[in-house]
C-alpha cells in the first residue's frame, strides 16, 4: 500500500482529530448524509438522528481505531470512490466528508435483531423463514427483496409494485452469487431462470446522483428489463 498523497491529508486529518477527541458533534459534520446502513436499519439522514444513534455505529474500539490511525500508512486513496481506512473500514471522499461505514458492532446488530423479528412479521408465510435480510427495494414497477438462507445461500422474491410483501411473490429464485466490485463494497446478486437472468447492483459508494442499486433481467444475453432502486425498505 503506498503513503496517501500529501494533498488527501487536510481532508483526512480533521476527521481522525474528530474522532481522537471524541467529538460527536464535530464527527457529525464530517458525515456525507444519508449515512447508509445495513438492512433492515435505516440509514442515517442527517446530523442530529447521528449523535442519537452513535453508539450504533461506532464503539469505543472503532473510534480508538480512527483517532490513532496513521495518515501515511493506514489511509489509501483507491481511484475515483474515495480514501480508505484499513482495507475499508471508513471510506472518506476527497472533500473530507465519511461515505461509509463498513462495520456493524454489537449495539447495531442487537438493533437489528429487533427490526428482523418484525420484518418476518410483515410478510407471506412462504418466504418468513430465513436467516438474514439482505433488502427490501423498489423500482417503478416492482418490489424486489433478498435473503440470506444460510451457507450462502441467496433467496430473490419479487412482487408487481401494487402488491404487498404480505402476498405471495411472484417469483422466488434460490441459490444466487453475489460478485463483489473492488474493495468499496458495491456487489451485485445474480439469480438463474433457466435462460433467464435477474441481477440486482447494489450501490456502496457512489457519487450523489446514485441510485441505492438497481435491478436487471436478461434472457440469454438479452437485456429484458434494467430499473432503478426508487427506494428502500
């Protein structure tokens, strides 16, 4: 890994004088808004819903980390999506705003737990067995979501956009791949039909203007559908 770049540290500094200080209210302002979090949690909108929920995204440990990383041997900048701690940790873009947050401690993952018992709750009796939730999305015209079965195991269930979770998917497909794209954390999920092929992108680090994912159909190499996220569940 090489030394990060003179011209990058005045926009890293702050933030790792932030958090050595333990300053919530100065981390609060380094922060790029919506601050996205792991489904089901909803992402952080602003400021003040930041300081409230803190502790859920950064403990004692993590803030330690920031506070004494090394600006030349623990931060990176990798291409056009931002600088990296430690093998992406905390992603920081070059205006020195924090992108993401790629942990979840125990507070988060006790919330979580919470929000995964209601989410089974909500829908049809056909799919409320699984182990983790993955998303819960909207296009124009259709509501996808994804679980985690186990072992890796992937579950697609999709619904016209007038219809409720609480109904049967129309379609259920298992076993899907995720495919990571570089170290940022944006990955895709790949499902099979036979010749058919439903691909959902979800966005980690983008610019401004970027959809949370998107959603792609093709028959062979065909693209038969490809729809922006409109929101998230």
């Amino acid at each position: 890994m090489f030394a990060l770049e003179q011209k990058y540290h005045e926009s890293v500094l702050p933030v790792i004088s932030a958090f050595k200080a333990h300053d919530k209210t100065a981390i609060a302002a380094h922060i790029r808004y919506p601050l996205k979090r792991r489904y089901p949690l909803p992402d952080i909108k602003n400021e003040a819903e930041f300081i409230n929920r803190f502790d859920e995204v950064f403990d004692d440990e993590l803030v330690t980390i920031i506070g004494s990383s090394n600006i030349n041997t623990d931060w990176n900048k990798v291409g056009w999506r931002g600088i990296m701690l430690n093998n992406g940790v905390m992603w920081v873009d070059t205006d020195g705003k924090v992108i993401a947050v790629n942990t979840q401690n125990t507070t988060e993952q006790a919330h979580a737990e919470k929000l995964i018992a209601q989410d089974k709750q909500s829908l049809h009796s056909s799919i409320k067995t699984f182990q983790k939730p993955i998303l819960d999305w909207k296009t124009a015209n259709y509501r996808v979501r994804i679980d985690n079965l186990g072992d890796g195991n992937f579950r697609y269930a999709s619904w016209n956009i007038d219809k409720s979770p609480r109904d049967r998917p129309d379609i259920v497909l298992i076993h899907g791949e995720i495919t990571f794209s570089g170290s940022g954390g944006n990955h895709s999920y790949t499902f099979k039909n036979g010749r058919y092929s439903y691909i959902l992108h979800v966005t980690v680090i983008g610019c401004d203007t970027s959809p949370p994912g998107w959603l792609e159909v093709y028959k062979n190499d065909k693209q038969l559908l490809f729809e922006d996220v409109v929101s998230k569940g």
